[in-house]
C-alpha cells in the first residue's frame, strides 16, 4: 500500500497543518492551516479539513505528527486541549491503515528529502559521516529528535527531550531560574525555549528593570524586540543564548556531529535578531569539548511544512511499522 496517498497532519500547540501526501513523489497537496483553539475536540478539526477538500480524495490511509507522547492508544497534546483515540479514528473514518509519530520525529523524518532551498546556514562546519543529526526547534513547545545513521537509512529517535531541565550558564541565568521557580512547578528547557517561554523571559525583564510589561503575547514581544523595544529585546537575545546552549548540550548527549537541524516557527520569525545574542558563542562553548562542538554545521529549516513531509513519510518507512495500525491490530 506503499503507494496509495495518505492524509496527512502536523498537530502543534497552535496551529493544526493538514495536506496529502503522495508517496511515490514526496509532494503534498490540498494544504491546509487550521487553529487548534479554533476547534472543541480532533473530529471537528479533522472533519473541517476533510470536507474543504476535493470530493475525490478519500482518506483510507492517515498519518498524525502530534506534540507529545504517542505510545498509548488515547493520545493528549502537550500545549492544548487536543486529544483522540487511534482503535476510534480507525472506526469512525474506517481507515485501512493509521500511523501516530511524535511531531518533531516527523521533523526529523523529513531532514533528508528537504530541499536544499529551504535551508539556511546558521553556522558551516564540517559534517562526520555515520554520526548522528540533532534535529529540535521552539514553537508553542521545545521539540527534540536525532536521526542515527543505520545500514538502511536514517532511524528517528523518538524523544521528549524539551522537557529535560533547563541548566544556566551564568550568574544571571543562576538569576532567572530562581524567579523560574517561583512561577512554574518544573524548570524544564522548554519553559524559556518555547512561545510560553519568551512571555516568560520578558515578564522576568521587566521585572528585574522595575518597569510596567507593555506586551503579553510571544507574538506581541517578537514583534516589539523586531521593533526595537529594549526589554523585549533582551528577551529574545536571552532565548537565543540559552537555545545556543541547549544546542551544544543536545551535539554533546546525543553525539550529532554530522550536523543541526534547527526548525519550530520561532526561529525563522526572530532571525533578525540573532547576531545580536551570544547564540553562535554558546553553541560553540563548552570547556574541553569546544572543538568537538564547534565544528558541527547548523542550518534553520525553512520549510513550514516539513511536519507534513515527515508524517508521509513516516507512514511508508519500515522503520514506523510499530507506530501503523489497522483494523486488525487496532
């Protein structure tokens, strides 16, 4: 059934992006954005994409990238209310066949067929043959996976590496991440490298210069530093620094000296400001094993729909057959 289109889904914190995938060329069509908050539960959402599309598009085959875990049948997102069950998606639409992947190992599925266009370098190196690639990126959360080079392919590790705890690197981070704890149960590296986490880090700011918050929203406050704002400013110098560091912290646990795949809808937004921050400082910063580090490429994936790729192609893959149902097995 290799060939046989497949409906796909990249279902984020914020936003919901539908397309079908043809298999034999890699290409999607029929794209769409929906806004999760837009919708009461996964049905309504999936049934408004599907009745936009064309009246010949069956959907016999489906593909989910989803924000969280997917190792259960019941499957709840990390940064909304979104959740649904895969024995019930297989029943209600009668599918033949229903592959669940974590989003950001779709991410990472589509690191190879990615074209070159949609890249841009952050930083050259130079790329080790047989070693493993970081893909990861903020977005409504932090999302986190590896490829390791195998004698097929590429394998997706399958992580929640967003939610390992946020380590400071200097005083003022040592600063930040007391007032952290005093606002969230759990400092994770997604409670700053997140949407959620630049509201964070402004609110923080402005309290440290005892000034009144002008803006509320991550969107407001990328906005505001593009602008020139100066708290909102180093709010986002602030979360280029720590991502530098989660970055060289990621190379390091995961050994991904072949190269960084860095993508989330924050980036592209804010890439103005980066050579402002001590970003390609940090990423490159870590005692004796600087060298080791610093010689690893990083490029910013462009692509908005690279999820969507990678749904598809994690449907077709042999190395997801433990993530395909169907009604056999469901």
């Amino acid at each position: 059934m290799t060939n046989t289109s497949v409906i796909v889904g990249d279902i984020g914190g914020t936003n919901a992006r539908f397309a079908v995938f043809a298999p034999q060329t890699g290409t999607l069509s029929s794209i769409r954005i929906l806004q999760c908050a837009d919708y009461v539960d996964f049905l309504t959402m999936l049934d408004a994409y599907l009745a936009g599309c064309d009246d010949n598009i069956k959907m016999h085959r489906l593909s989910l990238a989803v924000a969280g875990p997917v190792d259960d049948d019941h499957i709840s997102l990390s940064n909304n209310d979104i959740s649904f069950s895969k024995r019930c998606l297989i029943s209600q639409y009668q599918l033949t066949e229903l592959t669940v992947v974590n989003d950001f190992t779709a991410q990472a599925m589509a690191v190879p067929y990615l074209d070159p266009a949609h890249l841009k370098t952050l930083r050259s190196g130079i790329a080790y043959d047989n070693t493993p690639i970081l893909v990861l990126g903020p977005g409504t959360g932090m999302g986190f996976s590896t490829l390791v080079p195998t004698a097929t392919g590429w394998r997706p590790l399958e992580t929640e590496g967003g939610n390992i705890g946020l380590s400071p690197q200097s005083a003022d981070e040592d600063l930040l991440v007391s007032w952290l704890r005093n606002h969230t149960d759990y400092v994770a590296s997604e409670t700053v490298l997140s949407g959620r986490g630049i509201e964070y880090l402004y609110a923080y700011w402005a309290e440290q210069n005892a000034e009144d918050p002008r803006f509320t929203t991550a969107a407001e406050i990328g906005d505001a530093a593009l602008a020139g704002d100066h708290l909102a400013e180093k709010a986002i110098c602030q979360f280029f620094d720590i991502l530098g560091s989660y970055i060289a912290d990621g190379i390091l646990a995961t050994g991904s000296r072949h190269a960084v795949y860095l993508s989330g809808g924050i980036v592209p937004k804010l890439l103005k400001l980066l050579p402002k921050s001590q970003f390609l400082a940090r990423v490159g910063i870590r005692g004796i094993y600087s060298d080791y580090i610093n010689s690893v490429p990083i490029y910013l994936v462009m692509d908005p729909y690279a999820g969507l790729s990678g749904a598809g192609y994690s449907a077709i893959s042999q190395e997801f057959s433990h993530r395909t149902i169907t009604p056999e097995t469901a």
